[in-house]
C-alpha cells in the first residue's frame, strides 16, 4: 500500500495541554478585568494568553502538510505561556508577595487535579466546551477566590503544567519527524512508490495498455484479485495475479 500523502490532522481539542491553555485563557481574561487597571497590560496578557491556546490550534491543524509548522506553532504556543507566566509572577512582587514554592499544598494539589476529556463520540466543539466547564469547577478553589494573588499563583503552576506537557508535544514531534521525516520527503515517497507500482503493472496481453487492479464481483471467484485491462470495456484482458488463481471472467 502506498504511503498516504497526507498525515491525519487536527485533534487538538483532545490534547490536555490545549485544554489547559484554554482554562488559562479564560481565567486570564477574567483576571485581567478585575484586576488590572491597565488597558495595555491588560491586552499583552489577555493577547498571550491566546496566543498559547490559539497556536497549539493552529499547529494541529497545518500538521497534514507541515510537521514543521506545527513544531513551530506548538513552540510558539509555550513562549507566549512563558510570557504570561512572568506576568503573573510580577503581579505577585509587584504587589508585596510571594509565589508558592514548589512544595506548597496549594501546587500538590493542584497537579493531582485530573483533567475531563471530552467525549470522543460526542459533538466535539459542545463536548469540549462542556469539558472545559467541568474543568474550570474542578480548579475553581484557586483561580475564582476573592485573593487575587492566589489566583495568581494558581495560574503560575498551571502555565507551568501545560509547559510541560508541551514540551512533552515538542519531544515526541522530534522523534516523529526523525522517523518519518517532513511533507516534502513524504510527498517524494509517495511519487517513487507510484512510479514503481506503475512500472511492476503488467501490459494488456490483447492490446498492450497497462492494466488495474479489479476485483471478481460475482460467481465463485467473488473477492479475488486479478489484472483487467485499462482500456475496458473496449478490451476485455486479464490476466491472473497469483499463479494458483482462477482466471477470473467477466
């Protein structure tokens, strides 16, 4: 069978790193309306903040034709995390605190919090909005409480869980683009595998056009294989596949 062209794509409403991206999105438009009195602030946080949702999207999506593209997206995705996670930990001096070390109840507990998925048979774009609702409850003690440096330090920890698994995203798109290599080199297989399966085609043994590949419809050989000539029904050659194959008729 000849390589396929094009990769499955998509799927990234499935990935726990976009699903937490997107609960950090959220969080972070709310927080910046409650809490940050600058209009320019307030929009390079809300900005990279969507900036890490929207680029793991994107680099789902153009990962059919560009592995690539997609290392990029998804690594652009975790800067922009980066990026807001600074600004949170800034909110947090800025405003005479702390974060939490790394062995604080409030982190354990948030990591051991298991993420909803949404329902793979379901109406995905509902299933995922209902996922995320579901979510956002779960983690709702940290990042609704009337402390807002609390909710600050929630968001640090879980920029830092999505950055993980991104970079957990970016290994394994390595090691997949190492064994498989880019859409060029795909595209480059599947012409050499073509151009071979054309060349081991036989000729028509009545009127020397290539011949296909059909299968017997009916009678007793029905579901066998066998070479039918290109130019039918004008002409009706055949020829057997395998030597302790019928001759198929039609």
């Amino acid at each position: 069978m000849a390589t396929p062209l094009f990769s499955k794509r998509g799927g990234y409403r499935k990935l726990d790193s976009f699903m937490l991206a997107t609960i950090i999105y959220y969080t972070t438009v709310e927080f910046c309306r409650a809490h940050i009195k600058s209009g320019r602030q307030q929009e390079q946080m809300i900005q990279a903040a969507r900036s890490g949702r929207q680029n793991i999207a994107e680099g789902s999506e153009r990962s059919s034709t560009s592995m690539e593209t997609e290392i990029k997206l998804t690594d652009v995705a975790r800067a922009s995390l980066a990026e807001l996670q600074l600004d949170y930990e800034d909110f947090i001096n800025l405003g005479g605190g702390l974060p939490w070390p790394d062995d604080a109840p409030e982190c354990q507990n948030l990591r051991d919090i298991r993420l909803t998925r949404p329902d793979p048979e379901a109406d995905m774009i509902r299933g995922f909005a209902q996922a995320v609702a579901e979510n956002r409850k779960r983690f709702a003690q940290w990042i609704n409480p009337d402390d807002p440096i609390a909710t600050a330090n929630a968001l640090i920890r879980l920029c830092d869980r999505a950055d993980w698994l991104l970079r957990c995203q970016l290994d394994a798109l390595g090691k997949r683009f190492l064994e498989e290599g880019g859409f060029r080199e795909k595209m480059t297989r599947a012409r050499i595998e073509a151009r071979d399966e054309a060349d081991t085609t036989p000729d028509c043994p009545l009127c020397g056009k290539k011949m296909v590949r059909r299968t017997v419809k009916n009678g007793p050989h029905s579901g066998d294989a066998f070479w039918g000539c290109s130019g039918y029904p004008e002409c009706k050659g055949t020829k057997r596949i395998n030597s302790d194959q019928a001759e198929p008729t039609r």
